[in-house]
C-alpha cells in the first residue's frame, strides 16, 4: 500500500520540525518540507531520508501552493503570523478537497471559515488552532468533563491559562494581536447565559495555583471563542477564562500593548511583537519555558472537579500535538469534515492519552471537591 503523504508548510521552524520528528517516529507518511528559504535539516530528521522531501515554497502564493497539493493526503501548517496568513491556506486547501491541520487560525479565520462553509461545504477536514493556546487550552477542559461529569448538567466551567518561553516573533505578533480579541475589543468579559458580559478591571484579575515551576500566578479574564463553544455544547451556563504570559518583563509589554491599544493595526502590533520577543527571551534566561491549563467544572448536584495540566518545553509540546492531531487524521480517528477547533476534532481522552505517551506531559492531575471546598479547589 502506498505511504501516505504530508505537505508540511513551515517544517524548517521550530513546531515545523517537532511535528515532523513527532509523525516520522509515529506514522509510516512520507514528509514534504516546504519553506520559502533553503534550510538544513537535524540529524533526527535526515535518519528518515527514503521518507523525506524538500521544496522551496511561500505559502502565500496560494497557486503555487495549489499547485504542490496534487497527490497530498495531508497538509501541515506551521506558518505564521496567523494574523497575516488569515484563512488563504485553509482555502487552498478546501478548494482541492486536501485535509488541512494549522497550527494557528484563531478567532478571525474560524469565523471566515463557517462564513465560507454556508455558501460551499467542505469535504475534508480543516482543522484551525491546533497548539497550546489555543488548541490543548480546549481540549484539556474537555478531558476533565469527559472523565469526571458522568454525564451530569453542569453549572460552570472555569479555565486558567498560563504560559511563558522565548517567543518567536510570529509568536509574539500573535500574542499582541489577540490582546484587543483579533478586532473585537470585548476586554474582561465572561459567558453567561449565552451572553457575553463585562467585567470592570477591579474584579478581572484572580489567581491561579500550580505547584512549581509555576506558583502562584495572577491572571486576568480574557475572552477564549474555543471556550465559548464547548460552554454551548455542553449546556455550561457560566464560563470564565482567565489567562497570564508569565515573566516579569513579557507581562509588562503584554500589559503596555493593551492599555495603548497597540493591537490595533499591523505595524504597532509588528513594534510591540519586537519588543515582547526581546523581553521574553530576556526573562528566560533565569526561568525555564513552562505552559499549563487549570479547569474547575461545578455540576448541576453541587460537585465540583478540577484538572491541571502542565507541560514543558512549549515549542516542542505545540509541535508534538500538531504531530499527534496528523497521526490520528491519519489513522481515520478524526471522522468529521468541515471547519473545527482542535476540541471539536478530537475525542480527549485518546488525545490526552497519546500526549502523555508522547512525553511531554510534565504533570497531570484530577481531583473532586465537595461545593464547601470549592473556594480552596480554585
């Protein structure tokens, strides 16, 4: 039988080549590398030279990407920023019936996407926001709701997010442009009631309690859309998310780019993803790179659950979970076609399951509370 083949958009970067080291160790797929420079490839790659290719490609020009996607079973999109790449890949891809995994995507193309899907219906999978944040920030929640609800209503669902490393710039534009909600500007809201509401700046900020490397954390509601939907899927009532970029010097750019609104427009986002890149590599040099996803559901009878998941090594672990969502569309586990988050893709406790296999996972935990405790759980 024929290998399957993968066009991976990005693979010379950083995630590109975690998730093509992820796929060649887990997967019998032939590998396309395409980048718009020539680049060398590790020693852990060019060990699977008979499995391996590399062209040179921008995949901006989207006819001539088009015109690479002949005979591909998959592609792989690890370019960015997600805020200048927009929905043209993802486009590409539905228009020649390839299954697409992109690493960003976020709000905006999420909602092109669903747009473009009620003039003409896809046939393959598209699947956006495939990383940490967003991507593992919702399908963590949803493993806690899978294995602890027992199918129980719930009341509430609250999320942290907390996260720092070295951020590539594209990265950093991200990070920068999500700070004004990709053009909405909701500020600290919450879901309630299938509502989004405000929150006044005085009651936005709470903590979050990790064991080290993390600690205690303070973080701030910011407004997540892949929460939003699994909110409305399960019938959640009340959702807040709460969210921090940790080290000293990250958090205060993050924190000037938001109160001057520099999220407004591509060259005020480009100045302040500069300095967000100087600043976190800055603070890594005393602190270890560090992501992890707090959840605390409270059920309909008053139970309360909580999960945390912390992982190391960000870039590797966003690289790990594209390689993980491919091996699993690969395998004909992901069956749904058409525009999804990663949690919409994925059932979570395989997806978890092959996380921790994949060892990156540095601590994971459940835990129930009675409804007494639940300030104490939080």
């Amino acid at each position: 039988m024929q290998s399957q083949s993968v066009l991976l958009l990005g693979g010379t970067g950083q995630v590109g080549l975690k998730a093509a080291e992820y796929l060649l160790q887990h997967t019998e797929a032939t590998l396309t590398f395409a980048s718009r420079r020539k680049a060398s490839l590790p020693s852990a790659i060019l060990q699977y030279q008979d499995r391996i290719h590399t062209i040179q490609l921008d995949a901006q020009n989207t006819e001539e990407l088009k015109a690479h996607l002949k005979g591909i079973d998959l592609v792989v999109a690890c370019v960015g920023p997600s805020g200048i790449i927009g929905d043209q890949i993802v486009l590409a891809c539905k228009e020649l019936n390839v299954p697409i995994i992109d690493a960003g995507g976020y709000d905006p193309v999420y909602e092109s996407l669903h747009a473009h899907e009620r003039r003409k219906t896809s046939t393959v999978p598209l699947i956006i926001n495939v990383g940490l944040l967003p991507g593992l920030s919702g399908v963590f929640p949803a493993y806690l709701i899978q294995q602890k609800s027992g199918g129980k209503s719930l009341k509430s669902l609250d999320v942290q997010y907390v996260g720092r490393d070295a951020w590539s710039y594209n990265s950093a534009w991200d990070i920068i442009h999500g700070l004004g909600d990709f053009g909405h500007e909701r500020g600290f809201c919450y879901l309630e009631n299938n509502q989004i509401k405000s929150e006044k700046f005085s009651k936005a900020g709470t903590k979050a309690y990790f064991p080290e490397p993390i600690g205690t954390a303070s973080t701030m509601l910011i407004y997540a859309e892949e929460i939003v939907q699994l909110a409305n899927e399960k019938g959640i009532n009340t959702a807040k998310v709460f969210g921090a970029n940790l080290g000293p010097r990250a958090m205060f750019v993050c924190m000037v780019a938001k109160i001057f609104k520099m999220y407004k427009n591509h060259k005020s986002i480009a100045r302040a993803a500069r300095w967000l890149t100087k600043a976190s590599a800055k603070d890594m040099r005393k602190l270890a790179p560090v992501y992890g996803v707090d959840a605390q559901i409270e059920c309909a009878n008053g139970d309360i659950h909580r999960g945390q998941i912390i992982l190391e090594d960000t870039y590797q672990a966003t690289g790990f979970i594209i390689g993980i969502t491919a091996k699993q569309l690969l395998n004909k586990q992901i069956d749904k076609i058409g525009p999804m988050m990663l949690h919409e893709a994925v059932d979570p406790n395989d997806f978890i399951h092959d996380l921790e296999q994949a060892g990156v996972v540095a601590g994971l935990t459940l835990t129930t509370a009675n409804k007494t405790a639940k300030s104490e759980a939080a």
